[in-house]
C-alpha cells in the first residue's frame, strides 16, 4: 500500500460530511461538502474505465491483466460511463483535452474552495480526470489547480477547468502517448452502448 492504515483513516474523517442529509447530497451532487484525495480519485477513475474492477495504487509497473481485483460495476456501467466521458471531451467542457487519434475520455471539475464557513471569496479548485486511449483505457491522468488564474501570455484564458486543467492534460497526453508506444487511431469512434 501507498498509505498507512492510520493515515487512511484521518483521510476518512476528512472527506465524509458528518452526517449525511439532503442538504449535504444536493452539494456533493455539484461538487461541495466533500474532497477527495487525488490518488483516491485517479483509482475510482481507473476501476470506472477497466471494466469495473477495483484496482490497489502502486508506483510499480505491472500488467493490469494479472491485477484484477474486486467487481465494483459492471461491465455495461463502465462502457456507458466510457462512452459519457468521451462526450464531454468531445463536445463538452473537456474539449481541450481531445487529442485527435487517441480518443480521450475524461471529465473537468471546477469547485469553490471552502474556508471561514463559506464557498465564497477564497477561490477554486480546478480538475481534470481521464483516461487514454478511449477505445481501451490503459493510462489515467488527474491535473487540479489550486486558485488558478488567466494568463493570457500562456494561452490559459480563464479560471474553470475548461481553460486550464482541460488544456494541460490534453498537452500532456500528447507529448506522452507516443512515448507509451499508443497506436495512433485517426478513425476511432466510441459509439453508445
């Protein structure tokens, strides 16, 4: 494992609102009242996009075909989940992440940072998670910013993901695909299940 037992559980008591209400729900369902450690997410992401089977984080290499784990979703959820993240970068706010070629899923996520009580006044977090090639995922990617801010000068526009951890996982993706020996699929379409 990546963490200590006890580390996790300081994780735990930090992510999960105290008690669960309506109120806590409606705010999770658009991005508040909950955080998420990165690896934690880069994992969910990873056992969304394989099939639905749960992978254990590592820092080393190995073939994922011998590493199943446990079925959290079914295979059917992960191809419509596949097939809704590459919406999103194909039509949607995570346009510029798609790198032609390599068909790539993924999702952004811009959210208030919390702070004296408030989601006001103390700036975002931008995110984008997502996988390549779409056709078989086999790599996740996960940028966030913290408090990001326009720099016209380095073609970031503006502060919600769409301008800045979109872009940068697409310049990423691109630079490093062919390192990974991805096939290059001009072609590829990820129809609806």
């Amino acid at each position: 494992p990546l963490y200590s037992s006890a580390a996790s559980d300081v994780y735990k008591r930090q992510i999960l609102p105290e008690r669960w209400t309506d109120n806590s729900m409606i705010a999770i369902s658009f991005g508040q009242g909950l955080s998420v450690v990165p690896l934690s997410f880069a994992s969910s992401v990873a056992t969304i996009v394989n099939g639905g089977y749960k992978i254990q984080p590592t820092l080393n290499f190995y073939n994922i075909e011998n590493k199943k784990g446990i079925k959290i979703i079914s295979k059917e959820t992960s191809e419509n989940l596949i097939y809704a993240m590459r919406q999103v970068v194909k039509n949607g706010s995570g346009k510029k992440a798609d790198i032609p070629g390599y068909a790539v899923i993924g999702k952004t996520g811009t959210a208030d940072i919390p702070c004296n009580g408030s989601y006001t006044g103390c700036g975002n977090r931008t995110s984008f998670v997502g996988a390549f090639p779409g056709w078989d995922p086999k790599y996740v990617i996960l940028i966030s910013y913290e408090k990001p801010k326009p720099n016209l000068e380095q073609g970031i526009e503006g502060g919600t993901s769409f301008h800045n951890a979109g872009p940068t996982a697409g310049k990423i993706i691109s630079l490093i695909a062919p390192i990974l020996n991805i096939e290059y699929l001009s072609l590829i379409h990820i129809s609806e299940p």
